[in-house]
C-alpha cells in the first residue's frame, strides 16, 4: 500500500520511538488518516501508535482537538496557527509524548493566490515542550496523491528530528 521509501521512515520512526519508550498520536486534516495508516503498516506499531485523530473539517478541528474556531477564522484552517493548536490539541487528547499535525490543500481545487494547491503545514508537538515546531511545505508542482504521499514522508521525518536522542532532557 505504501511505499518502500515510506515503508522505511516509519520503521524508522516506530524503532526509535520504540526504544526511547515513547508514543505518537497523529492529527490529520488533507491526509485523511494516511500518515497513522503508513505507521500501523509497520508490525510492532502498537507499542508506539497510540491514536489518530482525522480532522478533516474545521467542525472535527474544534471538536476533537480544542482548535479555536476564532483561530481558524482569522488565519484559516491551512495555516501555522491551526498545525500547532491541532498537535497541541492531539498531545492533550491522548496523553501521548509526540504528535504530528498535518493541514493543507491536496487539490486539485481548493487554492487560493495566496495559499496554493500543494500548500501543507505540519506542526510537531511534544508533551514535553510548551508549543509545536511548525514548517511550511509547498508541493505545487505535484497531483493530488504526489502532494499527500510528500506531506506523509515530511511528517514521518519531521517526527524523527523532534529530539529523540535525549528525551530525558528537558
């Protein structure tokens, strides 16, 4: 279903979670569940995966994950903002030690001038940290699946650089 450079990453991500004893809840909007989906394809997940939350709406945002509605109202549901209250809000939901957060517009449709098909932010939160770390991506030049398989890779490599080597630190 996945693969094998996607396949690797979350292997990757499931190992070293795995051995910090740590857990990862996913939220996601324009990957509808393919970045928990990609993880789960991995045995042993279970030890790991804790939950996903696919909030495809900006009803399920606030709803499931405590985004403001006034946030998503005065920047969007594809911003910054709303990657960072969506992990946040996955962090507080499950009680789990890392979250990744994905919004943005798969397209074909959906673009505007100043937020593009391809454009996606993803947003990593820990329980360990006040706030998320957030990066812009803007796959433009990509059809809808190419824009949601870069977002799935970009999330899973994101959730590898979040500060596994010293988890005690802090």
């Amino acid at each position: 279903m996945f693969d094998e450079e996607l396949i690797t990453i979350a292997n990757q991500v499931i190992k070293e979670f795995d051995d910090a004893n740590l857990t990862v809840v996913t939220a996601e909007s324009c990957t509808g569940g393919l970045i928990g989906g990609c993880l789960t394809a991995v045995a042993g997940s279970s030890k790991v995966f804790d939950r996903g939350f696919i909030t495809y709406t900006n009803e399920a945002k606030t709803e499931m994950l405590d985004v403001k509605k006034t946030l998503i109202d005065e920047h969007g549901a594809v911003s910054a903002q709303v990657a960072s209250e969506m992990a946040i809000g996955a962090i507080a939901k499950s009680g789990s030690n890392a979250a990744v957060a994905v919004t943005g517009i798969a397209g074909p449709g959906g673009g505007t001038e100043t937020k593009p098909v391809g454009l996606v932010y993803i947003a990593v939160a820990t329980s360990e940290e006040e706030g998320a770390f957030v990066e812009d991506f803007n796959f433009s030049d990509m059809n809808r699946d190419e824009v949601r398989r870069e977002t799935i890779k970009e999330a899973l490599e994101m959730l590898l650089g979040y500060g596994l080597d010293d988890p005690e630190e802090s």
